[in-house]
C-alpha cells in the first residue's frame, strides 16, 4: 500500500497524520494486508456471513421515558461548553 | 496467614467468621499495592480512599449479617476499560486520560451490590489492541514471574496484579485471548465468557461482537464464584442471554469420569516452544488419569482464524473509536483549529498510539467501497466456518484443551518493531471470539521458569463443564499456587 493511498485513507478515519507515519505504516500494512490474502484460498460459495454471535432473538420492551443522566452532569466531561452545549468551532463554513 | 495471598474463599471464611475485618484485609492490599507495584506497574490508577470506604461499609454488612455475598468485603482490581463512576477510566489511552466517566458500567454496578471492594484500574494495550502490555500509553507492565518479560495482553496489568498478589481477584476483558493469554503469562486463572453471558453495558467497545468480561482468579472455584456475581440479562445489553445464571459452585465437584476431552490436531503444529508441549501433554496424561478420555478432534479452518479476527477487529474497532473526536469528552486538541474537522485530526493525531491508528485505517480499508467484499465480507463468511468448527468438534466430546500460547511471556521489546510478529503470538485463543465459545485458561506448568497455560474451551453457555473439568485438574495439581519470587 503506497503512501497515497495511506494518506488518503487517514483523511477518511479524521486522523492526522505526518509525511514519516505514512511511510512507516505503508510498509506495514502492506505486510498485514498480505497475510491477510491468504483468506483467499478458502472457498465461501454459498457460506452465508455470520451477522450474529448466538443470541439471536429479538428483545423488545416498552417504550417508557425514563430519566437519564442530567446535561450539567454530561457536559462536565465536554472541553468547551456554552449556555448547556457543547461548544466546537465552524461545523457548516463561513457565513 | 499472608492476607493478600488468600483466596475470595479463604478470604470469605476468614471474614464472615470475624477473623479479620474487611478493612485489615482491604489495608493489607493497599500497603501490598504501595511497597510491591512500583516494580510491576500493573495499576494505571490505585483508589485507597473508594476502597477504604467500600471495606468499611462491607464490615457494617457482615456485622449485621444483611446480604453477605461471597464477594462482600473482598479486594479486586478492574481493566481501566471498564467504567467506574467518578473514578478515571483510561482505556490506558492519552486520549482518555483524564476521562472520568458519570455512570458505572453494570459489571462495576453488581460488584458494588455484593460488596466486593474495588482497589484499582489496571494497565492494559491501549483500547485492548496488543498482546503484550506494550501498547499502555502510559508505562510497560512487568511480568511478576520475571521483570524483563511482558505479562501478555491486553489484559496484562489484570493478570501482573493477581499474580503479584496485589488484588484477590481481577476483572479483566477477551475480545480475542485478553483474559485467557496474560493468565497463562502470569500463572492465573481466567475465563472468557460465553459472548452474551456478562453485560457489555459501560465496557468501553473494542469489537463489540467479540468483547467478553471476565474474571481473573487464583482458581476455578474463585472464577466461577466472581463469573455468577458478574454474569446475567442486563436491559442495557441486546445482547445478554435471558437464561438464568447456574451456581456454578454447587456442581463443582462432580466426577470427570467417563467424560471426553477432544484435542484438536491443528494446534499442535511445529512451532511451539518445547516446554509449553510437554506441559500441555503432561496435563492430558493427568485427564486421562482422572478417567476421561482424550480424543484427537479437527478445526480445519483454524489457520484462517487470525486473519478473519485481526479483518473484523479492524473494521469494528474504525467504527467503535469513532466517537473519540475531542468534542463531547476526553482529550481536546485544538490548536489553530479552523473548523471542527481541524478538531478531529489533531485530537486524534496526538491521543492515540501507532496501534490504534494502525487498526483504525487498516479497518476503514478494510470496509471502504472497492474492498468490502475482498476483506470484511470474506472474513465474516470464514466466520461462519469458524463457528461450523467450533459445534461439529464439540458435537462429539464434552471440552477441547489447547495451550493459550505457542510460547511462555516473551521478552519486553521483543515484538514490539514487528506488528504482524505480535499478532501471531494470540494464533490460540483468537478463535473463540469470532465463534462466540466460552474458554477457561488455566496453569499448567513451566517451561524455562515461565509458566505455561492451558485452555478448556466449551459449548455455548456451558461454563459449569468448563468449571468442572478445570476443578478436577486443580484438585490433583497445584500450579495453580505457585507464586512469583516477588
């Protein structure tokens, strides 16, 4: 995997990510992507994909309100906040 | 009497008989943690004060004699990646660092509720991805049987502190061998759970389809005790079982007699260390002595287990650490920031360690458009063989037995320039996750000073066989009780 192509994908995953870190990762995922490979030889014709573990019932309840946590208790784990929300910088661009 | 060395039952005895209090037992801990850890590191975060508290309470309760669990006013130390309200729970990660959760998880909720007496968050690879304690973000831990080897991982501060005897009991977390790999490390006992069987709720998510609680002991009845307390439906959790939790305890004693281990043929390839060999033999020549029989089973797709569980660990860990993006909780890294986005990329470029973003791309690769079909889907159609392996082979005996690890605890910095290196170190106990099997890791000897571990691995939900059988080989051996030079 080129360093392009590493690059590309940190932009994806909103990780930064240093000219060095790309080249030292390219290299390794290269190794790890051709281990992986090896699943290749095994053949899955007509293998369904497991999409669940064992309990594989629906579990359904009431929908009743309940109370949850307060927003003073939830914005003290929040960096910035202002007037009870949580505060970032531009999400939409300038005006 | 050494009060850190006893076990929950010795210990249980002692205190609701009033031989000691929960309090000198809970002192004796701490002062253990304070004078012995510095050299073993396996606390990330000790909490004297909450402990103290939690002792002084337990006594109030066996005092009275009012809801006196096994549990109640007994020493344990948890993964820091299980959440502890208003104590820090780290994930051993810079990006949570300073993160106090504002709820319990509801493992922490039902320890709390039978007494049990927290002392501290243990050391772990960050967000559990690594197989060595080496991916702490904070400081290595050190295996108490040597201080210049790894305790394994990721769980490896769990399994350092029961080991050094720095807690009575440990809860640690197996999304793929992390219970089960540092108990053979250390010389402990431990299981991974059915999936399902213990709640995830305020587990902070590695993969959620694999991610198991579970305990970490100094033997089976101490493992099945802490498993009854913790295990259970949880409403926050779709995906714990409704069935009712067994007294794993009252069948304990059962005779193995007559039973049926199976060994599957594909694990006992070239490769492994000739020590870890002859102690595993040496441990079905001791079931076979208690009258069980030994039958040679196949996992035929066992050499596919590591990719498929390293391709969906990938790709569920990108989407689970998502949420870490320096705006609701945890490090905020916004120097400069022109936008929001600015926000995620520095926070996420200095609050996580190689590893985790290592798998953080390699599973957005993995699930990206193009690729899809050719890794994630391809992996969970092998699952579905895996999981195919797993119930024909445990179709025609009772348990399989398998080492925990081609190897004893290798050497600090062996691994660690060499991902794919480390990750084949877990090449024993990834299956089961994927599979969903309960497996229970327990001593089984030494090779070279270092000791080696075995696992029983069982049906769905039948941890008492597991219990059982791994009972009778604990009442006939005691590598179990041995303990590090420390």
């Amino acid at each position: 995997m080129d360093t392009n192509t590493v690059k590309h994908i940190a932009t994806l995953v909103r990780l930064g990510i240093s000219e060095e870190e790309a080249q030292k990762f390219s290299g390794q995922f290269t190794s790890i992507i051709d281990y992986f490979n090896m699943l290749n030889e095994v053949d899955t014709d007509n293998i369904t994909p497991a999409s669940d573990i064992a309990n594989s019932q629906n579990i359904l309840r009431e929908d009743v309100v309940q109370p949850s946590m307060s927003r003073a208790e939830f914005l003290k784990n929040a960096p910035q906040s202002e007037r009870g929300y949580v505060k970032v910088p531009t999400v939409l661009g300038e005006e | 009497m050494q009060l850190h060395n006893l076990t929950i039952q010795e210990a249980h005895k002692l205190l609701t008989s009033k031989q000691i209090s929960s309090v000198e037992l809970t002192q004796a801990m701490l002062q253990r943690i304070h004078d012995v850890d510095p050299k073993i590191k396996s606390y990330v975060t000790v909490t004297d004060d909450l402990a103290l508290e939690q002792a002084r309470q337990a006594d109030e309760r066996i005092a009275k004699g009012e809801n006196v669990t096994p549990l109640t006013g007994i020493p344990f130390s948890m993964k820091d990646c299980i959440s502890t309200r208003d104590v820090r729970t780290t994930c051993s990660s810079k990006i949570l660092e300073n993160y106090v959760p504002q709820y319990n998880a509801t493992v922490t909720n039902k320890l709390a509720d039978s007494g049990a007496v927290l002392v501290g968050k243990t050391n772990m690879d960050e967000f559990g991805m690594g197989s060595s304690c080496e991916n702490s973000a904070f400081f290595n831990t050190h295996n108490p049987w040597n201080l210049d080897h790894v305790p394994g991982g990721s769980s490896g501060g769990a399994a350092a502190s029961m080991s050094a005897s720095l807690s009575t009991f440990s809860i640690g977390e197996d999304t793929g061998g992390s219970v089960r790999m540092p108990a053979g490390f250390c010389n402990v006992t431990g299981i991974k759970p059915t999936y399902g069987r213990v709640s995830r709720y305020g587990l902070i998510s590695l993969v959620s389809s694999f991610d198991c609680i579970g305990p970490m002991t100094r033997d089976v009845y101490d493992c099945a005790t802490v498993l009854e307390a913790i295990a259970g439906h949880d409403e926050h959790d779709s995906t714990t079982f409704n069935s009712p939790v067994p007294q794993y305890n009252q069948n304990l004693n059962k005779p193995v007699k007559g039973m049926t281990i199976g060994i599957p043929k594909e694990y006992f390839v070239s490769g492994m260390e000739v020590g870890v060999e002859s102690s595993i033999q040496e441990a079905i020549r001791t079931y076979e002595k208690l009258g069980m029989t030994v039958r040679e089973v196949s996992l035929p797709n066992t050499k596919y287990a590591l990719p498929v569980y390293y391709l969906l660990l990938f790709a569920e860990a990108s989407s689970n650490l998502a949420r870490f993006d320096g705006t609701r909780f945890g490090l905020s890294v916004s120097k400069d920031a022109k936008d929001v986005i600015d926000i995620y990329l520095q926070t996420r470029h200095e609050g996580f360690g190689d590893e985790v973003k290592r798998r953080i791309m390699l599973g957005a690769y993995a699930l990206s458009a193009g690729y899809y079909d050719a890794y994630y889907l391809k992996a969970q159609k092998v699952r579905t063989l895996l999981r195919r392996d797993f119930e024909t082979a445990l179709a025609s005996v009772d348990i399989l037995l398998a080492p925990t690890c081609p190897t004893t605890a290798f050497k600090l910095g062996e691994k660690t320039n060499d991902p794919l290196e480390m990750y084949l170190s877990d090449i024993y106990v990834v299956a089961t996750n994927p599979a969903g099997v309960p497996a229970l890791a327990l001593p089984c000897g030494f090779s070279k000073d270092m000791p080696v571990g075995m696992q029983l691995i069982g049906k769905h939900l039948d941890e008492q066989t597991l219990f059982q059988v791994g009972h009778a080989y604990q009442q006939v051996t005691d590598w179990h009780k041995q303990l590090p030079p420390i």
